[in-house]
C-alpha cells in the first residue's frame, strides 16, 4: 500500500532523513524506532504531506504522492495523527469529530453512524462529547485524535509517538485500542518511542538511526537481536 523508495529528507542543509526504503502492505502494522533525533517523525510528516521530499519517491496504491499537500493526502486515504495531538481545544469533542469528516462526500446519516462507532471505541469521549477538546486529559486528548483520524475513513493512519506524555495506565488503554484497529484491518505506519511497545503491535519494524535504516525484520527477529534489544529495547535480547 505505502512504498518509500530512497527517500531524503532536508531541514535547510541538514539532512535528517537519508535514502529511507519502506514498505508497509494492506493491513499491516509497522514501526519506525530508534532514538530521539533519529528521523522518525520527518519520515512521517513527509509522508503525509507536511514536508516536502528532497529527494526519493512516496507512493500510495502505486500512486507518487510526494510532495503533494495535506488535504490531497487525506483525500487519498492517507491520515497522519500527530505527535502532540493537535486537537482543536475550542471545539467540542463531537466538533472535532466532526471535522475530521470535513473531506467526505457521504451521506449525513454514513457520518453519524461513524460517530457512534466512535464512542464505542471510546466510551470516554462518550461521557465528553459536548466538552471542549482543551478541557479533556492527555489520554482523552491522544483518544480524541486517534477518533478524528477514523472519522477521515482512511486506508491507512500514521501514528506519532501516541504514548507521549501519558500515564502508564492510559498508554496500556490506548494501546489496546491501536490494537484493535490494526487487527480490524486497518493498516498502520507507527513512530513510537517505547520500541518494546512498539514491536508489541506491530509485525515488522525498521531500526532509524541517524536518518537512515540501520535494521529491519519481523518484530520477533528484532526482539531477538542482541544488538537492537542493548541499544533500543534496555536489555538483552528476549529469547524463545
């Protein structure tokens, strides 16, 4: 579905990502780890067009997308989640749900449904519709745009380091949910930080380090890989 061929990315003169290789097939997860500077989220927010490539090739459904805007990514299926989150804290929660519709073309009726598989996803938000998004908790937040980014219908959401900032008990809940997602069938590009958690959702993932792929493999094969478990995982290498 996703295919990043030699992708470069630059800040200036700086080259933070460099000849990036990745594929992601139809309903997969896959992770990017690798430590804090190491080109993840430039991937990413390249990918989904906030960034324009230096050079290299994205394609979607054998499609070239790099380069194009935003708003065209999203109306080709392709949503990202942001790190941070980025909800609108002046809008209800059900107006940022709604926004996140804003490109559909569908029945009215279509919208309101996937609202209300919404709240089933998310009983919290449920319990918060009417709130303004600025008022809710870091978790209620990080489940308010994961909730927004279905809402877009996409075939494919990328996720930004949806752990950041939350208590241990609220990255197990939203967790629970990405996994969720994933094994209903939607595919998944995931940058996280914890990399035992993210190879715990994921089945393949790729090693970044200082902008380029420094590994890859199933997440099983990396969880064994000596190496990678002392430089990115705290440890040795977990065995069968």
């Amino acid at each position: 579905m996703l295919q990043l061929d030699h992708l470069t990315v630059c800040y200036g003169e700086i080259r933070a990502v460099r000849e990036v290789s990745i594929e992601v097939a139809r309903g997969e997860t896959v992770a990017l780890i690798g430590a804090n500077g190491a080109g993840k989220s430039s991937v990413l927010n390249t990918v989904a067009g906030l960034l324009k490539p230096a050079g290299g090739r994205v394609m979607l459904h054998g499609e070239p997308i790099g380069g194009l805007p935003s708003h065209a990514m999203v109306s080709r299926g392709l949503v990202l989640v942001p790190e941070g989150r980025a909800v609108l804290g002046s809008m209800s929660v059900h107006d940022n749900l709604l926004l996140g519709a804003c490109r559909r073309r569908d029945a009215r009726t279509t919208v309101r449904s996937d609202i209300a598989r919404c709240f089933e996803l998310f009983p919290r938000l449920r319990e918060r519709r009417g709130q303004l998004a600025d008022s809710l908790s870091g978790g209620e937040q990080q489940m308010l745009a994961l909730a927004r980014a279905l809402m877009a219908k996409p075939s494919i959401m990328l996720l930004d380091e949806p752990s950041m900032g939350l208590s241990p008990l609220l990255v197990k809940e939203v967790f629970k949910i990405i996994r969720r997602i994933g094994a209903e069938g939607m595919t998944l590009l995931l940058v996280e930080q914890n990399s035992k958690l993210a190879l715990s959702v994921a089945s393949r993932a790729y090693v970044m380090d200082r902008g380029s792929v420094a590994s890859s493999g199933s997440s099983a094969e990396l969880l064994r890989d000596g190496s990678v478990a002392r430089t990115y995982l705290g440890g040795e290498a977990a065995h069968p």
